[in-house]
C-alpha cells in the first residue's frame, strides 16, 4: 500500500553549528575526534531481521550526522525498537551493518560499543544510591576514584540532581528517574546516545518538561543521538531530523517541517499531522477551466485522491473561479488562536479546516451554509501508479494556462 | 504510578451503615469460622508440639541436657549439619545457574527441563535413596569403579550429600524463577551497556537484585535439609558414630532403648526449625518490599 523509496543509504545533513567543535571538546574532553573524521555519528546498512515469520526489519539503510539529535519515528511494530537495539548490540540482525563513527561495529558486544543506552523503564539498579549507579560505568571501566566521583558530580549536576546524590531510585520520580537513568548512560562518554522511548512511561506534563528539557541538553552536549518514539509531536520537538519507519521500512527521511510539508507518501502524510483524503475526482473545476486534470502530464485516474493538510484550504461563501469543493458546514469550533471548521462534501467525506481566528471573523459561518473550500497546497495519491505528487494549485493553474496558450 | 494507585484507587468510603449490618449480622458466622480454624491448628500442630515438649522436659531441664550430652547425640548433629551445609552450598550454586538458564536461555527441552525440576517434590525421599544405592552401591558398575579408586558413595557422607541435594534441588531455583522473571533483562542490559561482561553482570546487578530470594531458597534448603529423614536412611546404612545424622538418631532412638536422646533431639531440631521459620518470614517481608517499587 505504502509506497517506500529504494533503500539506498540516505545521507542526513549535519547542520552547521558554530559551537560544535569548541563545546564538542569541552564536553567529550578525551577522544572526541573520531566523529568529527567521518561527519558521521551512526550508520546503518541494508539491516533486517525475521522474528520466526515475522519480518520486523526489511532492508533498513539510514546515517546520523554526528552531533545530532534523531527521533526514530514510528507506530509500534514498525521495527524501531529492534533497529535501535541491534544498533546497541542487544540485539543482532540477520543481515546488515552497524557502524559507529566510522567503524564497523557490527561484530563488537555490546559492551565494547561504547554506546550509551537509556530504557523506557529507566533500569536503574534498585539496589544502588543514584550516585553509584551513575558511577556504574566508569567503575567498571577501572577509573580512579577521584575521577569518577568529579564526573559524577559534574553529571548530577547537569541533571540537577545534586542534591539526591545518596537517595536510591524508588525515592525519586519518574521524570527524575530517566535524568538519573540518562546521566548514568553519559557518563562514560559513548560515542552515541540511544533512547528508547524515553518519556514513554511518564505523565503528559512530566514528557512535556523532560522533552524540552532533553532538547537544552543536547544543545549543551552535543552527544549524537538516536531516540525512539511513536509520538510525532515528540519527534517534531525534539529532534533535528526525523527517520520515519512503518512495516519495518524505511519511509522518508528528513528535517521536520520538511517531513510535513512535503511527504513522499500517503503513510508519512497521514502519520505526521492532521490530513484530509478526499476523492480527486470530486473537485470542480472552477470558472478558470484549469482542473486536477490539466495539472499532470498523464491526467489521474478516477480512484486518485487528494491529501491535503486542514490548514492548506480556504473557505469561502461564493465561488471565485479556482477549483472547489463545495460543502456544507457541520460544526465550528473556536480552539484559541484559531478556529476548526468540520464540513461535509456530499454525504460520505468529512473535512477538516482551521483558519485563523481573525480571519474566520470576517467570514461569519454558521453551521448549515453551504460553502466552497479551495485547496491551496495538496498532494495527489494515485494508487494505480503507486505515485503520490505535490501540487502548489495556484502555480499549476498559471502553468497549465501558459501552457494551454502555447498550443 | 504511585498517582495512578492515587486516584484509581479512591478510599473504600462505601456507605458505613450498610457495611456495620452487614457486619454484625455475619458476626457469628465468622467467630464460628475463626475458632473451627484455631482448633483445627491446636489440634495438629499446637497440641503434639506441646506432648512432645512435656515428654522432653519431663525429667526437667538438666536431665534433657544430659540426655544430649552424649558423643552419639554430638556427633549426629555435627553430621547433620556438615551434610546440610554441603548440599546447601552446592545446591544454592547449581540453583541459581538452574534459574538463570530457565528464565533467560531458550533451548530445545527447556519445558521440559522446566518440569523435571520439581520431580524431588512429587517423589518419595525413600525412592530418591533408592535410586542412589542402586547407581552408586558396591553391587553396581558405577560403584564399583568408584570403591577400587577408593571413593566409598553409598553408606558414606557423599551418598549422603547427594540424598539431600536431591530432595532439596528445586527450592532454590523454584524461588528465583518468579523473581528473575519479574526482574527482566533490562537491567543487565543496562550494565552491559555500560560496559559490564557477563561475570560482573552477575556479581554486581543480577545478585543483588535477587539476594532476598535466595536467600529465602536457601532457608528452605536447610530446614528442609537438616530435617531430611528418608532418602538419607537408605544411603547411610545409619552406623552410629559414623552415618547417622539427626533425625536418625531420633527414629533409632524411639525404637530402641535410649527414648530420651531421642525426645531431646527432636526438640532441638524443632527449636531449630522454628528459628528458620522466623527467618523466613523476615526474608519473605524483604522480598515483597523489594517488589514495591518498580525502578
């Protein structure tokens, strides 16, 4: 159904950041360099994995530009969790490879990875004072003792939690737990920073605080990382760029708002935001005689569909020659800043609009009105081709104009 | 989670007239209910634990004490707790590995393996003992080849040993499995991520995390091993001075002619057992504590 691009390795930009390496050094003070060799912080290629018939992972290829913060983003079963766990050595692939800043780290253990792992569930040792389980890392790890009693502190304190340094784990929150947990798995300086659904088991306001949180963190750390959710409004918070998996593939790969605005399937549309899918076939064309039809070089097929977002549609009482729908207005509902129109076309497609709250002022609707909606920006899925395409409606009506005047 | 608890669980503030009728009127119902189950309790426990008090301090304090100050009396206990500590020791090591294996390792047969775990439960000590001299006695291959190097099972403190181990193999491990399974794996993980192996993994968060558990395993291997009877009778051959444990001391003195060691031991013994069982419970209150909080 969904159509998924090739799998070939798809490179994530790293964004220029004047701070990086001076920070990057303050931060990781020993051996930071090995990152900034190769620009690249993760890089996985061509990984699957079978789960008796289940296949979680198909031929899954993507990079992490080093110093950045990645959401791995996905509805569950859609393999993100194996990806990021095989990425840790916790898991292995049938096939594929791992590579951390450059080295092939896909026959390392876990232990020799030098990554750090932060769980849903936090797995703090119950058993161990905060201090001791930050400190776990680098005791094993034969540091002096001295030293790890300075990182220690240095770490409680960036989490701010110095002053719970002797508290065992049950006597912290949630929201403090994961810091802990957080700080525990920094401590050794990874290489890379992998989190599992990290804010998943904490209340709404507690994730709010921590995300923003996290995000400041990163900003200061600069430690490249890969985290795991389902939340999209988390991967928009959060991350600088966005790996978005369904069926255990590789869907679209990119910045944010990129992601939005521009989806290359009808999965990521869908998945990323609030959209409407409405039949092609049933936008008028409008007294510009210019239709969905005139857009495309092949005119779509019947069963083509248009995805487009509630806030890239315009309403209005008369009709203005641009291509519409006409519809009926069922509800309208004032959400602050903005107002949501709920319409129907027809009796089978709902709708969705917000408009601006100013300007719905000046238009003045009650429920009942019949009334046109014209698509701004939207993209066309037509199944038949397996191609799903964006169409900026005002510049392909100018173009299929001037086109038509040429002929 | 402590808020979900919160206000999932909002006080039982049930109308209180209805709940005290209700009460009252099941009153009786429930004295009735409670004093059937103390008599019955007095009746198989309390009452025999006290004849057999009355018996053992019949003669009085010093006559029971002189009554244990024999070397036959000494010298079953020293074997009885030697015979203890080795399959405690042994059995603890092998049970917590037994576990391990149980809850995290998937292999062919482990269901089954699973099983044949708790068959020292289902059979009778006497048959394990059997079994044991029929493998290890002088008449059988195995033992035979062991005696000409000099190594006596049967009849000796090894054949012993290992009737204890074997009535007393899956308290250990029936203990940790739940525990190991309710502990998942993440927290090893986590120290594997930390750069921990396998060895210091165990040392350092699977012990700890299972310690209560263990210990509770192996409170039940001792009580259950010191008090031992049946399996240990047909391996020891019970030659006084040399195999004859406790509670064989006891049975051969009930039947023979010395009945005050006998009533004097089983008081000691009993002592012994209650210790232990105060222990467990201690133990037992630590391990649900440690259930509380999820971290």
């Amino acid at each position: 159904m969904t159509t998924a691009p090739r799998p070939k390795t798809e490179t994530i930009h790293r964004q220029v950041d004047p701070y990086n390496g001076n920070s990057r050094g303050a931060w990781l003070s020993s051996p930071v360099s090995r990152g900034e060799e190769t620009g690249v912080g993760i890089e996985v290629r061509g990984l699957s994995k079978r789960y008796g018939s289940f296949q979680a992972v198909k031929d899954v290829s993507f990079e992490v530009a080093a110093g950045q913060l990645v959401a791995l983003l996905g509805p569950s079963g859609s393999g993100k969790s194996t990806i990021l766990r095989t990425i840790a050595g916790l898991e292995t692939a049938d096939s594929g490879s791992v590579l951390l800043t450059g080295e092939d780290a896909t026959a390392l253990p876990v232990q020799r990875r030098g990554v750090g792992f932060v769980f849903q569930h936090y797995a703090l040792f119950r058993h161990m004072t905060v201090r001791d389980n930050v400190g776990f890392g680098l005791k094993i790890r034969k540091e002096p003792r001295r030293e790890i009693r300075r990182r220690v502190d240095e770490l409680l304190d960036l989490i701010q939690l110095s002053g719970h340094a002797d508290r065992y784990p049950t006597q912290l929150s949630g929201g403090q737990r994961q810091r802990v947990a957080l700080a525990r798995a920094l401590a050794p300086r990874p290489k890379v920073l992998l989190l599992d659904e990290p804010f998943g088991a904490l209340d709404a306001k507690v994730r709010d605080e921590l995300r923003m949180w996290l995000r400041k963190l990163h900003d200061e750390v600069h430690v490249t990382s890969l985290f795991v959710t389902h939340d999209q409004r988390e991967a928009f918070e959060v991350s600088d760029q966005i790996v978005v998996l369904a069926d255990g593939q590789v869907q679209q790969i990119g910045a944010p708002q990129a992601l939005y605005e521009r989806p290359v399937n009808p999965f990521v549309a869908r998945f990323l935001g609030n959209i409407n899918v409405l039949p092609l076939s049933s936008l008028r064309t409008g007294s510009t005689g210019r239709g969905p039809a005139s857009w495309f070089k092949t005119p779509p097929t019947a069963e083509a569909q248009a995805y487009v977002r509630p806030h890239d549609l315009d309403v209005f009482a008369e009709r203005n020659g641009k291509p519409y729908w006409p519809a009926r207005v069922e509800r309208i509902t004032p959400l602050g800043g903005l107002i949501r129109l709920d319409l129907r076309i027809g009796v089978e497609h709902a709708l969705q609009i917000e408009v601006p709250h100013d300007q719905a002022i000046g238009v003045g609707f009650a429920p009942g009105d019949e009334v046109y909606v014209t698509p701004r920006h939207l993209n066309v899925y037509d199944r038949d081709h397996a191609n799903f395409q964006p169409v900026d409606v005002n510049r392909a009506i100018t173009q299929s104009w001037q086109a038509g005047a040429g002929i | 989670m402590a808020a979900d608890s919160d206000w999932t669980n909002p006080p039982a503030a049930g109308p209180p007239s209805a709940g005290e009728a209700e009460t009252i009127g099941s009153a009786w119902g429930r004295r009735l209910l409670i004093g059937a189950v103390l008599s019955w309790f007095a009746i198989l426990i309390l009452v025999p634990g006290a004849a057999l008090a009355r018996q053992a301090l019949g003669g009085g304090l010093a006559a029971m004490f002189a009554a244990l100050n024999q070397p036959e009396v000494y010298r079953a206990f020293i074997l009885s707790l030697w015979i203890t500590a080795a399959a405690t020791i042994l059995n603890t090591i092998f049970g917590v590995a037994l576990a391990l294996v149980l809850v995290r390792q998937r292999f062919w047969g482990r269901a089954l393996l699973d099983g044949v775990v708790d068959m020292p439960f289902a059979i009778s000590p006497i048959i394990a003992g059997l079994m044991l001299v029929v493998l290890y006695g002088p008449d059988s291959a195995l033992g035979g080849w062991l005696e000409d190097r000099g190594i006596q099972v049967v009849y000796a403190a090894p054949g012993m040993v290992l009737a204890t181990m074997f009535v007393t193999l899956p308290f250990v491990t029936r203990e940790l499995v739940p525990v190991l399974r309710e502990l998942g794996e993440e927290y090893e993980q986590a120290a594997h991520t930390l750069g921990a192996g396998r060895w210091r993994t165990f040392w350092s968060v699977t012990l700890p995390s299972i310690r209560w558990g263990v210990a509770y395993g192996v409170t039940l291997t001792i009580a259950r091993g010191l008090g031992e009877f049946g399996a240990v009778l047909v391996v020891s051959g019970n030659i006084i001075g040399r195999t004859q444990t406790a509670t064989l001391y006891i049975a051969d003195g009930v039947e023979s002619f010395h009945p005050e060691g006998a009533y004097a031991a089983s008081m000691v013994l009993a002592a012994v057992s209650f210790c232990l069982l105060v222990g467990m419970d201690l133990i037992r209150r630590r391990l649900d504590r440690g259930k509380g909080g999820q971290s």
